[in-house]
C-alpha cells in the first residue's frame, strides 16, 4: 500500500511539475522575445520527453507487468 502512494504521490508531483512549466511557456509565448522563445522551444522538447516516458511507463504498469516475462526469439 505504501509503495502505491509513493507511485501516485510521484505521478501528481510530476503533473504540478508539469503543469507550472506550461504555464511558464505560455507566459513565454506571449512576451514574445527571442531569447525566451528559445528557451521556451526547449522547455517544450524536454515537457514532450517527459510525456513519452510517462505514458510509457503508463503502459507498463499493469496488474501483471511488475512480474518478469520470457521472451523468445
């Protein structure tokens, strides 16, 4: 139960840390000066990075997936 609360309590973290790093783009976006247009396009690249492991790690995260497998080839 422990380790459950660890996983959503990192997962929420992970979202606030998200969702501030958006609202700092936004904000980017709007003063629309070259150096933070910049800095925002890799704030953007980093926050897309992040998705894909999320959601990869989303996918793998099943009742069954913490169980090894065999794989043949």
């Amino acid at each position: 139960m422990l380790k459950e609360q660890k996983e959503i309590k990192s997962k929420l973290d992970n979202i606030s840390f998200w969702q501030g790093l958006i609202d700092d783009c936004t904000v980017g976006l709007e003063l629309e000066d070259d150096n933070i247009l910049s800095e925002v396009k890799n704030n953007l690249e980093n926050l897309k990075k992040d998705f894909d492991k999320f959601d990869l790690e989303n996918m793998l995260s099943g009742q069954y997936d913490k169980y090894d497998a065999i794989l043949t080839l």
